[in-house]
C-alpha cells in the first residue's frame, strides 16, 4: 500500500548529531509559542497560533542522531469542520549520513513524515504548504545557519502568510 503521509527531505551541510539537536528545538525552526520541553522523551509540550491552530505533542521515541518521533495528542485548527484532524497522527523525523564530496564539509539527509496526514484530510493543502516551509525553509535555514524562522512570540510570521493565503479566519 501506498504511503500518502505528507513527506519532505532535505540535505543539510551539518553532521546528524547537529541536526537531531536542532530539530528538538522547536522553538528555533517553528514557532516560539512553544510551552514545555519538546526534546525530552515521554514530555508533553503545546504549540498554538493565535486560536487558529492548537496542537499538543509527546516524544515517543529518540534515537541520538538517528531518528525522533513525536506523538500528536490532542489538536485543534479554527478553519476546518472536524477539528481534530492531526490526533494520534505522528511527526516523524529520521536522520541519515549523506556522502559528501571530496573536500566537503559532513552532509546529512533529514526525511520528514507527517504519518496520517493524508490528501483526504480537509487541512491536506494548507498543512501541506506550512510544512514544506518549515521544514525546507525553517528547519534547513536552522540547522544550517543556526537562524531559522518559526512564528514569533509576538506578530504575525510565517503563520499569518498562510493565513491569509488560505483565507483563514482569525
């Protein structure tokens, strides 16, 4: 059977040990409205945006430097019919050395999986936009460079874009 679950890989100039550190940082790649520990394993944390999208998560599983795989707990999005689209679905990072060419810095490939968020889901098109930026601009940008661009504590950010891209109410 096909997996539909949304997927993005991205090649990273760092080793997988920076890249698994990096993306425990939530706050550093997706939003800084971030409350609890998101790089603790069995540790709950909640993201919010305005009162647009409210998702709440638990580490399952950390393999150092391999693979990470959060739990979503309870979610909800204002803009859609059933609000809990994304419960018991799971964020799915795994880590792998990519071989870098001669004279080059450590690469590593990061393949992203937002198993069971699938085209039928009515926030398919809309999660599917925001994550391919946060994770091949927001997240790359991150690791790389160690600045990436997740929503802020205060102001509208990336979220506001799709927002209105979306003709989401507020």
């Amino acid at each position: 059977m096909e997996n539909k679950s949304f997927t993005a890989t991205i090649i990273i100039n760092k080793d997988e040990t920076t890249a698994f550190k990096a993306i425990q940082n939530f706050r550093g790649w997706w939003s800084e409205e971030i409350e609890g520990n998101s790089d603790k394993l069995n540790e709950k944390f909640f993201y919010h945006y305005k009162d647009v999208h409210l998702c709440k998560l638990k580490l399952i599983e950390s393999v150092p430097g391999k693979r990470l795989v959060y739990l979503v707990l309870d979610n909800q999005f204002n803009f859609i019919d059933d609000k809990t689209e994304w419960v018991n679905t799971k964020l799915i990072f795994e880590i792998s050395p990519s071989t870098p060419g001669k004279n080059q810095p450590p690469h590593s490939v990061i393949k992203f999986t937002h198993e069971g968020l699938v085209p039928e889901y009515e926030c398919y098109k809309v999660c599917n936009d925001a994550w391919t930026g946060y994770i091949t601009k927001s997240l790359l940008s991150f690791i790389d460079t160690g600045r990436g661009t997740p929503n802020p504590k205060v102001g509208e950010g990336f979220n506001a874009e799709l927002v209105e891209k979306w003709k989401l109410k507020k």
